[in-house]
C-alpha cells in the first residue's frame, strides 16, 4: 500500500531524531515541496481516519517507524496520536502539543 510506505518515509525521516515541534515544521514544509507527498496526501488522510491500518500496525509506526513513546500503547492512543499530527500538519499556525 503506497499511502501506507509514503506515512513510513514521512515518520521515520522527521520524528526519528527530532522533537515534535520541529518534525511537524519539516512535515509541512516536505509536502509544500514534494509534489509526491501532496499528491498522495489525501489518502494517507483517509487512511488514518477511516482506520484502515491492519491491528498492530499503528502502534508499530509511532513506536518503531517516528520511535516515540506511547502512554497506552494500543492502537487506540496511536490513531489519537495520527489524528494530532493530521491537524498539526494541515495547520499554517501554532502547533498543537501531543
């Protein structure tokens, strides 16, 4: 699933080693500059809204892919954390703290 690969690729080459303020900045401006992720933007959106990731999966890529730490640790908090970053992405102003 490409949506799937290209949220991967955005995870891991921001979140990995930044904090989360930074990582979101870089996000906007990669999709701003990438024709590829802006392209593709509105499917990783429905992706994750419409929960269409397999069980294990998003947890797998907030802990592993962007390596953060999950109060919970369940599917559950990692759509909640999704859903932050969607809004923070899609915004031009503050960024919303997780």
């Amino acid at each position: 699933m490409k949506e799937l690969e290209i949220l991967e690729s955005i995870l891991a080459s921001n979140f990995h080693y930044s904090f989360y303020n930074d990582a979101i900045i870089n996000v906007r401006s990669e999709i701003k500059e990438n024709p590829y992720y802006r392209e593709n933007l509105h499917n990783i959106i429905k992706l994750i809204l419409h929960r269409k990731l397999l069980k294990g999966v998003p947890l797998s890529l907030i802990q592993k892919t962007a390596n953060l730490p999950l109060d919970e640790n369940t599917d559950e908090e990692a759509y909640r954390w999704l859903d932050l970053f969607l809004i923070n992405i899609s915004r031009n102003d503050d960024i919303i703290p997780y």
